[in-house]
C-alpha cells in the first residue's frame, strides 16, 4: 500500500476487543509495508554494524603496513557507507508510509463509525473524546505502528552483532553479549510507573479537550448571559493540571533516557578496561580491541529504538484503547438478511412511545421538552438513544428498522436534526446528494423558501457571473444566518425524497411569515409521501393531516391540532404556552359551562 493509493478502499473489520488486539490487528493489515520497513532497516543497522570490523581492518593494516588489506578495508568501508546510505532513506521512506497508511485506516474506520450512528455517538461518548481520538490518538497509534519495524530491525542488529563479537573475539564477546540484553532490558522496571503517568496526563488532556469543545459550541450562550471569564478560569486551571500531569511524566521518560545514555558508556568503559589489559598482554590485537570497542559504541543507536518502542507503546495503547472503544460501538442489531434491495415502505411506528406515522400522511409530533424530541426524532432514524430503551426498534412497515442494512435504512428514513450542519462548497454541490430524482433542487428550493438566500449568494459572489448555485457556502455556512442555514437544510433533504422525511424544529430560527410559507411548501412537495415534523408551531401544526402529543415518553393524543386545542390541555399548555393557572381558570371555567348545561337540561 503506497500513499498515492489512499483512501482504502475498505480499511476493514478491527478487532476491538482491546486495545492491544487493536493495535496487532493494525499491523497485520500492514504486513507487507512492515516487512519492507524490516528489511531496510537490516540494512541500515547491519551496515552501521559493521564499520567496526572495516575501522578495524583498516587500523591493522596500518599497523602492519599492509596496502593491500587497506584497500579491501577501504573498499569494505566504502561499500559499507553505501549500505547505511540506501538503507536509511528507503527505513525512513517506508516507515513514514506505515505511519501515515496506519492513520489513515483508523481515521476511515471512525469516519464510518460516525456515518453508521450519526448524532446517537456523542449521546454514547463525549465529544471530547471523538474529538481526542479523531486527532492526537490516530497520530499516536500511527508512531507505535511505524517504530515497529525500526525496533524489530535494531532488534535484529544487536543479536547480530553480540553473535558476530562471540565468534570474533570470544574474550570481550560474552561481556558484550551479558551487557547488550541488560541495557535493553533496564528500564523495563520503569515503564509501568511511566505508563501509568503518560495514562494520568493523556486523561487530563481529553478532559481539558472535552472542556473546550464544550465551550466553544456554546460560546454564542456564555456571551449572552456573561460566562466567559468563569469558563476562561476553568480551562486555565484544567490545562494547567495537564501541564502539571505532562512535567511529572516527562521526569520519568527522562530518567529512562538517562539510563539509556549512562548504561551504554559504563559498558563502554568496562570492554576499553578488560580489552586493554588483554591487549597488553597479547591476547588480542590493536585492531581487534578498535572491531569491539567500535561494535559496541554504535549499539547506542539500535538500543535507543527500544526506549522508542517502550515510548511509543505506552502512548498508543491508551489511545488505541479509546479508538476501540468509539470503533465497538454499534447499532442494537445488525441486518439479519439480505434485503435483495426492496425499499422498505408503509407506516412508520415506534413501539416504545405508541406513536404512529401513516404511510404518506403529514404527522406532526408535539413533546414538552426539546430533549426528548430529539430522542425520539434519533429513534425514528433507527437509532435508540436511550440506553434502557433494549432492541424495540421502530417499525416501517412492520419491519425494524435496525434488521435492515444499513443503507436501506438510510435510504427510507432521513432525520434532520434541529442544527443540521452545511459543509462548505457551492450550493450545486450542497444540492448533489442521494436522491430518487424525483424532486429537482429548484423545487426544494422553492417549497423551502430560500428566494432571499439566493439572492444574498448572487450577491456575495460577483464571479460566479450572477448564479447562485455556483456561489461558494463556507464552512457550516458561517456566512448565512441561522434561518437561511435552516431552509438550505431543508432543501436538501427535500432533493433527496426519502421514502420517510423525520424533521426536528425545521423552522425555529425562521420569522412567522416565512415559517407559514416553508409549511405550506413542505406539504405540498411531500403529498404522497410520509413526513414527520417534531414541533410545536401552531403554523407547522395546523398544516399537519395529524398531530400526536407525546407527554412523559408515550403517545398520548392524536387528532388535528385544532380538535387537540379544544379538548387537550397538556397538548394546549405546550403549543399556547399557557402558565398552570391559566389552565387551572380555563378547566374552571369549562366546568362550570358543563355545569350550567347541566342545569339548563
């Protein structure tokens, strides 16, 4: 896998039963790149490995004042410099392939996590930490899997090397081949200590990140009723506990450095000690004692990619951990079988409320509380978001929707939420989704009432020469207002025709003239087909063919919103916003009209 063939055209089915098993199952999916990595990286450090036995050659020639063996030793070196030449450049050509081919992956397996639950995944994981993993864990787990095969290959080189200084020179080979493991090996005691502050820091970190995602999206709020300082003084003082979190980490790394720096010269010292007294009395050569003391100098550079690994482990696994964890959640049931790509039509109905959508009727739905509004609009969409709301999944046409494949189920139900987002690009290409062609954008356009918003496009793009469907929208549409960002929305969805169009507060941040409008528009492009609209507008509600108040979670009255407004006070306190008293005057006075009747019979 090169670069250039990015994206994957599947990137896969992870093992998400740990974060370990996730971090293995992403290096088998890149065996081939680790592979590549290996041998290069043999490459390189077999070439730095054997410099020594070249210096050595080349000092002994001199010595015996051989020009021969100096030109074999030169052309040794030579070729030597070539190897460790070639050999890093192709390990870090390669190595940087893993890492940006393992990013890559996980980033397309939580882009289609986050299609697959769409608004259900922050109602199960904070923002915060979609966010963390979406950004600095990928980059972490994409280090561990890149320094792999550096470690594996260094790895490699130094059991070369203490097996090359055995046969050599047995004498210093076996203080080089006892020392070699315990250098390795030293800071092993350390790394649970160390993983344990890196796992204190990177918790504070995606607390500090949840906090400020938090209080950006509801910066617009703070201004208004004067919280920013108070929020402002909650970030410093989170972000100063991770700098304190990452100071008292870093101590720890740093000591490994150390160890990995002191214990290397201490060996150094001890074979110039022994080799030197060998030398003197005759034992070894000149040129011998330079091979070894040579070998091991450079066994620094392999024995620094264990640190590197140690580090790079204890980083990711947290991380690859928390991916998992977004990567294993899941809808309440997979498809059952295959739906031969029948379109699933009829009424729409959700056993746990009891609220019924006929097949092309306009339904609009009334909550008190814009919470479970929007519960329920993610229920419709096949998504339970309450955690005790078990697999009863909403009906469309007495089938569930979450036995569907996910794209039959995509493609009969669409939900709108109340904030839908805009992505930049023209409003040609905002327009260009799935559809059955059946509606044109104009149409959508038009029965969304977005006349005004074409206008202020024609007008903010003087290049497009005039056409607003060739004018830029920037990004969530930051230059429209909300209520222009609203009826884009609205037409977009319009253009894709769904066989059920679920629409939560679809015209909140409109003026009442226009909302009347987009009412009346939106009836009458969807007449043949089913649609929801979860409001309590009386605009919206007196279009509708039927209305269902929903009162603490179950579906309580059906009728057309003018019969519910006589007879319903719960359905008259949501959609008049009458107090408790005004209700308790108006049921007096109803009852003493029925009294009087009485009476008067």
């Amino acid at each position: 896998m090169q670069i250039r063939d990015l994206p994957f055209a599947d990137p896969g089915v992870p093992d998400v039963r740990s974060g370990t098993r996730f971090l293995v199952w992403l290096g088998r999916q890149q065996l081939g790149g680790q592979v590549k990595s290996l041998l290069w990286g043999l490459l390189h450090h077999l070439g730095i490995a054997g410099l020594p036995l070249g210096i050595g050659l080349t000092v002994q020639a001199v010595v015996d004042r051989d020009g021969g063996r100096l030109a074999l030793a030169g052309g040794l070196l030579v070729a030597l410099g070539a190897a460790i030449a070639a050999g890093d450049v192709m390990l870090h050509r390669t190595a940087v392939t893993n890492w940006i081919t393992a990013a890559a992956r996980v980033q397309q397996l939580l882009s289609r996590k986050t299609a697959e639950l769409g608004s259900v995944l922050t109602r199960r994981v904070a923002a915060g930490e979609v966010v963390a993993v979406s950004t600095g864990d990928v980059e972490k787990i994409g280090w561990f899997v890149e320094a792999l095969s550096r470690f594996a290959a260094g790895a490699v080189a130094l059991v070369v090397v203490c097996v090359g200084l055995l046969v050599y020179q047995p004498a210093l080979g076996v203080l080089v081949a006892v020392g070699v493991p315990v250098l390795a090996l030293a800071a092993l005691p350390l790394l649970p200590r160390a993983t344990r502050r890196a796992d204190v820091q990177r918790e504070k970190a995606g607390k500090a990140t949840e906090l400020a995602s938090d209080t950006v999206a509801g910066l617009r709020v703070l201004r208004g009723i004067g919280g920013e300082d108070l929020f402002l003084g909650r970030y410093r003082a989170a972000s100063q506990e991770v700098r304190r979190a990452a100071v008292h980490s870093a101590r720890m790394w740093a000591l490994i450095a150390a160890i990995q720096v002191v214990l290397p010269g201490v060996l150094l010292i001890a074979v110039v000690a022994y080799g030197t007294r060998l030398a003197l009395d005759g034992r070894i050569t000149v040129g011998e004692l330079v091979t070894v003391y040579s070998a091991v100098a450079l066994t620094y550079h392999p024995l620094r990619n264990f640190e590197e690994i140690a580090m790079a482990y204890s980083f990711s696994r947290p991380s690859a951990k928390r991916a998992a964890r977004v990567l294993a959640l899941a809808r309440t049931t997979t498809a059952t079988a295959d739906d031969g790509g029948r379109a699933a039509t009829g009424d729409l109905y959700d056993p746990l409320t009891g609220l019924l959508a006929p097949s092309g009727r306009f339904t609009a739905v009334v909550c008190g509380d814009p919470d479970v509004a929007g519960r329920l609009a993610d229920r419709l969409g096949g998504h339970p978001a309450e955690p005790d709301a078990g697999h009863t999944s909403v009906l469309l046409g007495g089938t569930p929707l979450d036995e569907l494949p996910l794209a039959s189920a995509r493609t009969a139900v669409l939900v709108q939420d109340k904030d839908p987002v805009l992505l930049s690009g023209t409003l040609r290409e905002l327009l260009d989704v799935p559809s059955s062609g059946a509606v044109a954008g104009a149409e959508a356009l038009a029965a969304a009432q977005c006349d005004d918003v074409l206008d202020a496009l024609a007008q903010a793009s003087v290049d497009t020469g005039g056409d607003p469907m060739r004018a830029r929208i920037t990004e969530r549409g930051r230059s429209l207002s909300g209520g222009q960002r609203q009826r884009l929305a609205l037409a977009r969805s319009l253009v894709a025709d769904p066989e059920v169009l679920v629409l939560d507060e679809p015209t909140s941040a409109v003026d009442a003239h226009t909302e009347s409008r987009v009412a009346a528009g939106l009836k009458e492009l969807r007449k043949a087909r089913t649609t929801v609209v979860l409001a309590s507008s009386p605009l919206l509600l007196d279009r509708a063919d039927r209305v269902v108040l929903v009162h603490e979670g179950q579906a309580v009255a059906v009728g057309t919103h003018r019969e519910l407004l006589a007879r319903e006070p719960r359905y008259r306190a949501v959609v008049t916003r009458e107090t408790d008293e005004e209700l308790a005057t108006a049921a007096g006075r109803v009852g003493e009209l029925e009294a009087l009747e009485g009476e008067s019979a």
